[in-house]
C-alpha cells in the first residue's frame, strides 16, 4: 500500500479540539478522496498558520462530513503533546531565541545527493529541518532555501547542531 499526504487546514486552534479525540489519538480527517483503511498517510497539518505532518493509519471511514478516522503513530506523541500545550496556551518557551513557524522548501546536499524537504521553523542562529535523512552532527551543510518574493534560492552553509530521530 502506498502512503498519502492529505491536508487538514484549521481556521482556528479551537478547531483542533473537534476533530483529534485524546481518548484514543484519532483525528477525523475531511476529505473526497477515497483511502482504504488500513492505509498509512502523513498529514500535513496547518493549524493557524503552524504546519506539522503527522504519521497515522486509516482504521475507519466517517460520513459526517465525509472522511476518515486516522489513528497517530505513537511516534507522533511529542508533536501531538506540544501542539495540544501550543493550542491551550500552556506552553512556556524556554528558549533564548524565539523562533518562526514557517515552511521553506530546502534542498540540502544528503550523503545520496540532493534532498528536498522543508523548515520547522527558523530564527537568526538557524532553522529545524525536516527530515527522514538526517546527516551526522557537527556535519556541514549546504542548503538551497526558497524564500517567498525571491526568484533565486538563498544559498546558506550551515552546521549541523543537533538531530532528532523519531
């Protein structure tokens, strides 16, 4: 089976509350397009203007609106956890720079060649990445980031500070 991206966009972070059940950590995904349960997706999550993928399975179809029922990845806990801290208020920002949630298309040079993928979020000391090809800490890095008004990339070298793996 192959994997599917589909997109949940919230207007609000009250929105959150009605479509993810804590009880069993599914979320009620609208959509027209027909997915077989049993089927693994990422969805891309934009809530407010924060976007997350989140890994999960189709376990069920719902009718009302017409959907599915995804079950998250217990891998998705940590996200799952911050976003529901984000969304309450809850959440105290011990870092000592603040960072922006924004998404950037990158191409970074992987150890197999050219790799696209996206930003987290950024700030004046550097930007997380997204990724499922992780290069070694302290690694050197070049990355080709799309910045919005540019018609060139930005070409920035950078060091890897810190992986997390999932």
């Amino acid at each position: 089976m192959a994997s599917r991206r589909p997109a949940l966009r919230l207007e609000s972070q009250s929105e959150w509350l009605t479509v993810f059940d804590p009880r069993d950590w599914t979320v009620r995904v609208p959509t027209t397009e027909s997915i077989e349960e049993g089927t693994p997706l990422r969805l891309d999550l934009d809530v407010d203007g924060w976007a997350v993928t989140l890994r999960g399975t189709v376990v069920r179809h719902h009718e009302d609106p017409r959907g599915v029922i995804v079950a998250l990845a217990g891998s998705e806990r940590d996200k799952v956890n911050f976003l529901n801290g984000y969304l309450r208020g809850g959440l105290l920002n011990l870092r000592e720079k603040r960072r922006l949630p924004i998404r950037l298309a990158v191409t970074y040079g992987a150890v197999e060649g050219p790799t696209n993928t996206f930003t987290k979020d950024i700030n004046e000391e550097g930007l997380f990445l997204f990724t499922d090809k992780p290069l070694p800490e302290t690694s050197r890095v070049h990355m080709l980031v799309t910045v919005p008004g540019r018609t060139e990339p930005l070409s920035l070298m950078g060091t890897v500070s810190h992986t997390i793996v999932a």
